[in-house]
C-alpha cells in the first residue's frame, strides 16, 4: 500500500554497504523512519544528505483492535515492504515514534492512547521482530523535532508541535533539540484538565484537554446536539452552511483550545506552535479570533506567538522518526536499546 496510491521509488540503484546495511550511492547511510500512529503505520527511508523528504515511503493501517502481536507484525511487515519498494536494506538502526513514551524507571511503554502497548516493553518487541535497533521516542516529539528543523518553525527558538486529531499530543524543541523531561512527560498538554469539564479520560482522569478538543470529543458533542454521527470535516462545511449546531461545535473548539494552549504559553512561551493533525486543517485555529481566544488566557497583554501549519504535510512524524537515528552510534549506550538478532 503506497502513500498517495503508490510508493516513491528512489532514483537511481541503491547499494548496501559491506554489512548489508542500506547506503545510498554517494555513501551516506539511508535512514529508516516509522511512525506508529492509531489508526496507520507510516514508514519513510530517508537519505540524510536530504532528510525532508523521502526517498520512498507507504502506510499500513495498524488495526490496533487486533491486539499488540499484530501492531508488532504490523510495523516488521512494513519495514519489509520498504527493503522491497526501495531497493535499500534496512539499517542497524530504525527510528520509531509511537504514541505514549518508555517509562525511564520501568522501561515500558505509558500514556498511549492505543492502550494495548501500555505495560510492553515496546522497543525490546520491535528490535527482536526488525532484528535491528530501535531508538523509539513519542510521536508528538517526532513531529516537533522535524517541524522545528526542517518545515514550519526553522530559525525558531522555541518551538511547540501539536498533534491535535484523534488525541491531543504535543512535543517541544529547544535550539533544535527535543526537551524530554524527567519523567519523559514534556509537552503532554492533552493530559492538562479543563476547566469545567468532566468527561472520562482513557487515561483515569476526567476532562483532560483530549476529551474536549480532539478530533473525536468534537464529533461527539456536535452528535449531542443533534444526534448525527458526523465527521469533522462534515461538521466544519455545515458550520460554513450556517448549520448552528456545527458554528456551536467549532465555537467550543475555538475557546478551549485558547484556553488549553495559553497554559503552555505562560509555562514555555514559545516562538511558535505548529500544529499538525486532523483538527489543524482547520483554518479557524489560525485566525485572528483564536489568537483573541489565547491571548485573554496568556499572563501578557499581547501575544506574538505564531501558530503556524505545518510544512511537511501530515508525515513530518515520519521525518522525525528517521531522525532519531542521526546519532545512533554514539548514543547506543544510553539508548540502552538490546541487539537483536534478525528474526526474519
């Protein structure tokens, strides 16, 4: 399954080098990036010489509802079908983002949204079914990483990446270098409560951010009002229509997302935010009505942030993911990742 409809093939033949490990013709190792989503599995062989776009890249749903065997399968199945379609085999080191993180006490993996890799040893699974290394990181770091480097927020301090769709996650990059936190928490504002609201969290909390502005807490409550299952691009054209229900959905998304993204404001007060995801096709989240909805929440009396698309379409995670590789061999050691044989 190709992204688009086909897979990009790379020009020119690809050569590994003496390990079998892919390399590109003039020499630079390939760079292998998968990004584990909820619902699809995008993976990218990257060559660094142009780490913005892809020399091939395809997509697999992840049929999370299968179990955890199966999203493991899943992604070692997608890694195959990248060797294939490019020419390049795989490296000694493949980078992953994933929802959730890897607990630095526990080495398993918490807080993701598709439940079944809570408690498994995540990145241990995906070494032993790649037979390479894994560096996993959370996927809303991958998107920041690479959207600060490369896409929306170049020559920018600080920057802030969202990933508003199906959940609410967010990454944050510092003079180009994600900041992970002690817990390995930074940028989790889709966990922050809002006020007012109750709705149960899959998380054991009520009324965290996710619940209220994701993709489907909007869609729930335009059914509320009116008993229609819709999605939200329907949503956002019958809004457009002057469907009341619909300008009633997008009104609510519009202030609590103000008053969601101006508590990270007061805390990080970044240069930019970047905000990719499903709900971030939506041209309200730019406008100059949402940035009056942030600003009577920032501790400031203006507000210079820039909110910003992203440049590298809804597969920046998968650039950032490739990234995580950049620095393999001198950080294999605190990675801490086992080396595995190949399974296949």
């Amino acid at each position: 399954m190709g992204f688009g409809g086909a897979a990009q093939r790379p020009r020119g033949e690809a050569h590994g080098d003496g390990n079998g490990r892919g390399a590109h013709p003039g020499g630079a190792m390939s760079r292998f990036g998968v990004d584990l989503g909820g619902t699809k599995i995008e993976g990218a062989v990257v060559d660094p010489a142009r780490p913005d776009s892809a020399v091939c890249r395809l997509r697999l749903p992840t049929d999370s509802a299968r179990g955890y065997s199966h999203v493991i399968s899943q992604v070692a199945r997608l890694v195959g079908m990248l060797e294939r379609e490019s020419g390049v085999k795989r490296p000694a080191w493949i980078g992953i983002g994933t929802p959730g993180v890897i607990d630095p006490a526990s080495g398993v993996l918490k807080n993701s949204n598709s439940t079944c890799l809570n408690g498994r040893r995540v990145r241990e699974d995906l070494a032993a079914a790649l037979g390479a290394e894994v560096r996993l990181a959370n996927d809303a770091n991958c998107f920041a990483l690479a959207e600060a480097r490369f896409g929306a927020g170049r020559r920018r301090r600080v920057v802030i990446g969202l990933i508003l769709g199906t959940g609410c996650g967010g990454g944050v990059v510092v003079d180009g270098r994600v900041l992970d936190g002690l817990h390995g928490i930074a940028g989790e504002w889709g966990h922050n409560p809002i006020r007012g609201e109750r709705t149960p969290c899959y998380c054991g909390r009520r009324g965290c951010v996710e619940t209220v502005i994701s993709g489907p807490a909007l869609e729930r409550f335009y059914r509320g009002l009116t008993g229609r299952r819709l999605r939200l691009p329907e949503i956002a054209g019958r809004a457009a229509g002057g469907d009341g229900a619909a300008r009633a959905t997008l009104r609510r998304l519009r202030a609590k997302f103000g008053e969601a993204i101006a508590a990270v404001i007061n805390i990080l007060d970044p240069d930019a935010v970047v905000i990719g995801g499903g709900v971030g096709n939506l041209d309200l989240l730019y406008s100059g009505q949402t940035r009056e909805a942030v600003l009577k929440h920032v501790f400031n009396t203006e507000l210079r942030t820039e909110f910003l698309r992203p440049t590298l379409g809804d597969s920046a995670g998968v650039f950032g993911a490739a990234m995580l590789t950049a620095s393999s061999r001198s950080g294999a050691r605190q990675e801490g990742s086992p080396r595995a044989r190949r399974t296949r």
